[in-house]
C-alpha cells in the first residue's frame, strides 16, 4: 500500500503537525508507504518562507518530510503535466506521480480536484478509518512487486544512470569497476568480475577451473537449470547427488561416494537464500584437491556461520536478474574470487580471452556486463541488508501465522538451517494437494510459485545421463511438494495475513 500526499495535505501539515500525525502512525503499524513528490515540497518550503510564523511551518514541514519518501518526475513526466486536462498545476503532478509510480491513490483535503481523473483520492480521515478498521484489505498478492521499490530507489538509480549516460562507456569501464568493488567489500571478498548473466557467472567460474570434455562436475538435481546447464555447454558431465530434506541443498554425507577420478569439481546451490553445508564441502573439496563453485544466484546477502555465500568456496557465482533480491534492470551478473591470479584469469576470460586487447593466448567468450546495470546494482546495494531484514521478518511471521492457523500437520514451513537465510524464496512444503492448493490461492488473488517442478535427472535433454525416477527421492518428493509464497520485502502484514486465510480456508 501506496500513497502519494497531495500538496494541500502538506501545506495544513505545516500549519498544524497533528492533522498528519495518525495517518503516520497508522502506516508505520500496517506497513503502508507515503510518498511526495519534490516538486511540492520544494514549493511549498519557498511560500513558507513569506508567512508569518515561516520558521514553525518550516519545522513542521520538514517533520512531515523526515517521515515520507521524496520522488521526483523526469523531465518528460513533468512536459507530460502541462498537458493534463486539469487546469491546476499541482493536481497534475499528484495524478502524474501516481500513475508513473503505480501507488495506490493519492491523500488529498480537497478530493474534488481528482473526481474527473481515474486516480483513487480520499482524505487523510478515510485512510486512517480504512487502515485501522479492514487493515488495508487486499484482493491481490502478487508473488512479486518488483516496481514497489522503485519509488525508494529510484532517485539514487537514475543519478548512477546520468553518470553513465555521461561518461559515453557503457562497456566495462569506472561504473562496473566501482560496482565490483562495492559487492567484493560486501561479499568480503578481494576481488570480483561483473559478467553478462548468473547463467555466464557460472560458466566463466568453469572455465577458469578448467572443467571441459571429460571431466565430472558433482552438484545438485534440485536446483534452476542454469547451474546444470553451464556443465553440460563446457562438455563435462554433472554428478548429481541427492538434497537435504530439510534444506533443500546438496547433501555433503552422500558427496564423497560420488568423487571419481574424473571429478574435477563440486558446484553447490545455496537455494531459495539459505547457505548449504559449506564446511563439510570444502573439507571433502580439500582432501580431494577439487574447486568450489558455489552457486549462489539467489543468496547475495545471505550468511553461513557469519560469513557471507559468495566468500566460502574458490569462486562465488551471483545472478543481478531483476527479480533477484539484488536486481539490475535486465541480465546481469558476478564472480567473486579470493584469489589474485583467479581474478586475472576471469579478467581475460570475460573479453574473448584478449590480453592485451586483439591479442589471444586462450579463447574466452563476451561475458562483459554493461554499465547500466552496474549502476542500477550499485545504487540499490546499499538498501540491501535493509530488504533482507525486511524479508526474514515476514518468513518469521509466516511461520507465525501458519502455526497459529492450526496448519502445521498439512504445511511445512521452512527451516532455517541457517540464521543467515536471505529469502530469496519462502517455500512450504505442501505433501498433499499441492497443485489443488496452488489453483485455489490462484482463484483467490495469491499468487504463488513451484520452484522447481521436475529435478534436473529427470529432464528429457538429460535422459543421457542414465538417470531414472527413484535415483533421488529427496530431490523428487520436493519437486511434487513445494510452493513459494510472497515474502518480497514489499509484502505488507495485510497481504501475509490474506494469503495465510486463504490457506486455511483451503481445508474449510
């Protein structure tokens, strides 16, 4: 829930603090966002300055601004106002703000300004009244709500773009070195290489190994495609072993059985955020001198034992695909690495193997990631930790809420392995009626999601590997039984509390 504050609610704020007070008090509670936009309140500061009492009206205004999100309108929002058919100027701008942002209406004292334009205004009263009495009722829960960020966002997005868009290097360049030092830092990694896609991350990380033709690759059936399908591109053969139940990660016990002399390395996923078994890992890696790769497309933020995915194996595979907890604005992706001479060698890898440039000791690919996307990723790390917070607070509450529904014997909630689980992903498990569960919450607005519904040993391009149904039971019962629920940071407690309903009422 969103809310665009018409300049007129402002300027009574500024007058008298109080008339504003509640609706802040309510939308903290419940979760609903308030937004301005820039444009009124800096018109709104300069007629202040000619009252009377300007200095109290200022510190109000300014209590009233520490306490909502500032938004600004490009340059063709803005020419897009002058030729609004109403004839007020800042009517225009609440009706432009609303719609490019998508909010939910506009929080105006004069609601009369809107009646012949299709934004949805009430009064600061009708939204306190409708918060505190239906809780901000919703008939729709997307599984996510990518664009619910970018109002928060968008400021610091658009500045990294400008600085792109002005340096003309859209290729490689000072955005993307200054966007691999920030995610190495937060990694607390050395060194890392932005590449095109999670899916090249991979690959790359591969290559640097020397996997190819020949070699094994031992990792998970349950998992994207892309971790599977990165071994296969190179030639090599993946291994796969069987998941932790409870995890949903690679099981380490069932590793070591698995190892040949082929085995050139293991590649674990840390799935859905939550690290897998990485000591265990890398002490079988060690006495069998085998590389790392994790696979850690959906974990950026995520710990094991306090230190973060990305900084436990050889290399740290990442994925900036925008419905990633950290996503760019299309493909994008990054290796971390602590090793100087691995980082080199990525280097080179990333640009056809040229060192120096049109010269060509071994052949690479164009894994180069574009600056653009560099900017957008380094312009929303910084409100990283905050999403995750965000996210492992509406997990708990989940949890919470499924329990106290009396659920527990028909759904298992997730366990946290691990107290650094990020959430790319709340994922129950359904034993019985999953799919007659994921059409019901269908039906009702809750949208859900099955990641992932056939393991890899059993996809018809892998039939050659020999694999049959049976061979991973773990892998297979969670293929039939999970579901993912919304849990994006911007799922408010409403939504939660409407999607847990709807689970209940499937057993009514």
């Amino acid at each position: 829930m969103q809310y665009i504050i018409h300049v007129d609610v402002l300027s009574k704020a500024a007058r008298d603090f109080s008339t504003i007070e509640p609706l802040f008090e309510i939308c903290q509670e419940k979760g609903a966002s308030l937004w301005a936009t820039a444009f009124h309140a800096g018109a709104l500061l300069a007629s202040i300055q000619q009252r009377e009492d300007a200095e109290l009206q200022k510190a109000n205004l300014n209590r009233a601004l520490e306490q909502l999100n500032l938004l600004n309108l490009t340059v063709h929002e803005m020419s897009q106002c002058m030729v609004h058919p109403s004839n007020n100027i800042n009517t225009r701008v609440s009706i432009t703000a609303n719609q490019a942002y998508n909010l939910d209406g506009i929080v105006a004292v004069n609601v009369g300004l809107f009646k012949n334009c299709p934004a949805q205004a009430c009064t600061v009263q009708t939204l306190v009244e409708t918060l505190t009495v239906v809780g901000g009722r919703t008939k729709h829960v997307p599984l996510l709500n990518i664009g619910a960020s970018y109002p928060e966002t968008l400021s610091d997005i658009e500045n990294e773009m400008a600085d792109v868009i002005r340096s003309g290097h859209f290729i490689l360049g000072g955005k993307v070195k200054e966007m691999e030092s920030q995610v190495a830092s937060y990694c607390e990694t050395p060194h890392a290489v932005g590449v095109s896609s999670g899916t090249d991350a991979l690959i790359i990380s591969l290559m640097a190994a020397g996997v190819g033709p020949g070699d094994e690759v031992i990792t998970t059936p349950f998992t994207f495609f892309a971790t599977v399908g990165a071994i296969a591109r190179l030639g090599a053969t993946p291994v796969f072993v069987d998941i932790e139940p409870n995890s949903f990660n690679i099981d380490p016990a069932l590793i070591e059985e698995r190892i040949t002399p082929k085995t050139k390395a293991i590649l674990p996923v840390h799935l859905y955020g939550q690290c897998a078994n990485m000591d265990a890992i890398n002490k079988l890696a060690s006495a069998h001198k085998l590389t790392v790769i994790e696979d850690a497309a959906q974990a950026i933020g995520s710990k094991y034992q306090n230190r973060p995915a990305g900084s436990l194996g050889d290399y740290g595979c990442f994925s900036f695909f925008p419905t990633k907890n950290l996503g760019g604005f299309g493909d994008g992706g990054l290796v971390t690495v602590k090793d100087e001479a691995l980082y080199k060698q990525l280097s080179i890898l990333r640009v056809h193997g040229a060192e120096p440039k049109y010269y060509h000791q071994v052949v690479g690919g164009n894994f180069r990631i574009d600056a653009i996307q560099a900017a957008v990723v380094s312009a929303k790390l910084k409100y990283l930790d905050g999403w995750i917070r965000r996210r492992q607070e509406n997990a708990a509450r989940y949890t919470s809420m499924i329990r106290k529904a009396g659920l527990s014997e028909r759904i298992d909630t997730p366990a946290c392995v691990e107290p650094g689980h990020s959430y790319n992903q709340y994922v129950v498990r359904i034993p019985k009626d999953r799919d007659a569960m994921r059409t019901f919450l269908g039906e009702r607005g809750v949208a859900s999601e099955i990641y992932y519904p056939v393991p890899l040993h059993l996809q018809e391009c892998f039939a050659s590997l020999g694999y049959k149904k049976g061979d991973f039971p773990h892998a297979e019962d969670a293929a039939d039984q999970v579901l993912a629920l919304p849990i994006s940071h911007e799922v408010t407690e409403q939504q939660q509390t409407h999607v847990v309903n709807m689970l209940k009422a499937f057993y009514q």
